[in-house]
C-alpha cells in the first residue's frame, strides 16, 4: 500500500496568471522530508532483459522527429544545443527570467509526490542546471544530473555547492544513449527537453531501459495543442535554434508506451507567459527578437496566426505555452 506524503503546496496554482517576473524558487520544498515512513515501490529486479535499441543510430529530419539513418543530423542538432544552452546556462535559474522552469517547479515536485521514497536513486535526463535534480535532492538518496551541454552543468553544480546540496552527481551524456546499465534508477525524469533533443523516441527507450522494473517515470514538456493549426516551432526556433519539435500529447503517450512503459497519469496546463524575459533568457539576437514581437503583434490585430496564442496582460504581449505532465511506470 502507499501511503500519501504530506504535500505542502508552495505556490499559487494558477498558471494562467504567470505573467509577473521576480518569483522566487518557492521556500521549503527543497530540504523537505517525508515524516511518513513509505514502503518501497515494488521492484521485481528479476533478470528481465533489457530492452533493446536498435542500431544504426539516429538522425533528425530537418528539425522534426528522428528517422533512421546516419548520426550527421543528429550530430549537428546536439552541436547547436551546446552552442545556444552555453549562452543560456548563466541566467537559467533566474525566477525574473525563467518562471515556467522556477515558478513551475513547484508543480511538477507536487505530481511526482505520491512516487517519491526517501531511498531512491533517482536519474534527471536532459537536466540543463539540475533544477529538478536539485529540488529532490534532500527527498531522495541520489540524483544523477545528466546533461550534453558542459556549462549547464558547471552552472548547477556551482549552485549545488552553493546551497550545500551534496547528494547530486552532474554528469555529461547524451540522453539518447545514456552511459549505464539497464535497471540501475529507481526514478527516472525529464523535464522540459523532448521538445529539445534529436531524437525523443531514443530518449524515452533509455529512460525506460535504465529504470527498475515497475520504477516511476516522470515527463513534463511543452507540446503543440491539437486544435493550434499554425506551426509554433518556426517562432521557437527563431528564439532558440536548439529547439526542434513540440510534440502532440498523443505523441508523448505513444512514445512513452512504445518504450515499454505503463501511462499511469497526465495532466496539462496551460502557461501564459510574458514574451520579453523569454526571449532575453535565450539572448535571441535584436532582429529576431523584433521579428518575433511584430508577428505577435500582428496576430493580435488580425494577422496570420502564429502557433504561439498572443495575449495582452496588464499591457504586457504574452504568449501561451501548453505543459503536459505525465506519470508513467517501467518495464
Ligand atoms: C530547456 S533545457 C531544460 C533543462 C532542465 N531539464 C530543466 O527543466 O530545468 C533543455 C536541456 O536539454 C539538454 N539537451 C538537449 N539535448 C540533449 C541530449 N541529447 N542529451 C542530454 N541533454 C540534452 C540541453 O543541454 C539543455 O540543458
């Protein structure tokens, strides 16, 4: 039986209304144990193969999913990820400019809570600066910060020792080809970077494959809503050349259970969020940045629609971002 965690709830949960810079990481739940005694998740650890990848390697198709094939695409996709994310590692963490990844934060340790056990061994993949890494660390025995890009990871180790976070190891790796064996996690997570990788389909097989048998496995990412027709990721890209594809909320489930995997739960929610700190966060270049201003802009007065669902908040342009979070259980 599993018994419920004590959730403190931080803050405010009303994401559409997340257009004010300057929130803070919420206080408390980092250092926030458990006074439950938890029983452990059930894992078999029998001597279930792991599952297998195929070979050949992955390639994106110009900025779109992975097809098989050679590793050039995919190569020079994880190039311009390291390339951009170098830019972005300093100011990453900065509630003024990042709110979905601080603000939210809260939100995602709050879905993971009825799964998390104070002796798990926990894997975040695609970690940038160990936000999520981070904020469990003193809820769990371990986390694994993995990550391509080398200054994101230098960033959040200077703020794990900042803190006097001691348990989380940041690694480099590529999520699509993770350097462990198979069930070596109890807990496995990725948040925000499917929609960033080469290859989501690789990064969700590996995730599967390291975790235990019947251990949790946790998404959260931005996706393309189904009733949007234009195509948000040409102005995503123009903000960040690293970004590939919003994934559908279909996509990420079938992704998730070609893996292997059991969907446990999901939940969207949609995120309005001021447009200027989001471009200054990714330090997109003037004239890309007023480029994407005006098109905002002119969809608000009747123009083409954009993807990306403009608003204006207390005089402010905003756009809207749509979050999937989902629950899912390991082979
Ligand atoms: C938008 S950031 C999200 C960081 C973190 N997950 C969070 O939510 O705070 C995306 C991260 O994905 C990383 N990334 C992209 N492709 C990767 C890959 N193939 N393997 C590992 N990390 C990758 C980037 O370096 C970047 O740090």
């Amino acid at each position: 039986m599993i018994q419920p965690l004590v959730t403190v709830r931080h803050f405010r949960d009303d994401p559409g209304n997340d257009v004010q810079d300057g929130y803070d990481l919420p206080d408390g739940y980092v250092g926030m144990h458990s006074p439950w005694p938890r029983p452990r998740r059930r894992m078999s650890g029998d001597g279930r193969p792991p599952l297998r990848r195929p070979r050949g390697g992955r390639v994106v198709a110009e900025h779109g999913e992975a097809t098989s094939g050679g590793r050039g695409l995919a190569k020079r996709h994880d190039e311009t990820v390291v390339r951009e994310f170098s830019k972005q590692a300093e100011t990453f963490g900065d509630p003024r400019l990042n709110t979905a990844y601080t603000r939210h934060l809260a939100r995602l340790v709050d879905y993971m809570e009825p799964e998390l056990d104070r002796e798990d061994v926990v894997l975040e993949v695609a970690a940038g600066t160990g936000l999520v890494s981070r904020a469990l660390a003193h809820r769990v025995r371990h986390v694994t910060a993995l990550d391509l890009t080398p200054a994101m990871l230098e960033q959040g180790k200077r703020e794990a020792d900042r803190d006097g976070v001691t348990n989380v190891t940041f690694t480099r790796g590529d999520a699509a080809d993770l350097p462990y064996l198979s069930r070596s996690f109890t807990l496995v997570v990725c948040r925000f970077a499917l929609h960033q990788v080469a290859d989501p389909e690789a990064v969700l097989r590996e995730m599967a494959r390291v975790s235990r048998p019947g251990g949790a496995l946790f998404i959260q990412d931005v996706i393309r809503p189904e009733d949007v027709a234009a195509d948000p990721d040409r102005i995503e890209r123009l903000r960040d050349p690293s970004h590939n594809a919003l994934l559908t909320r279909a996509r990420v489930t079938e992704l998730v259970e070609a893996a292997g995997a059991e969907v446990k739960r999901t939940e969207t929610f949609d995120h309005v969020r001021p447009l200027a700190p989001w471009l200054e966060q990714a330090r997109t270049p003037d004239d890309d940045a007023a480029r994407i201003r005006k098109e905002l802009e002119a969809e608000l007065s009747g123009g083409p629609a954009t993807g990306m669902r403009p608003c204006m908040v207390d005089g402010e342009l905003c756009f809207t971002h749509t979050n999937l979070l989902v629950h899912a259980c390991a082979p």
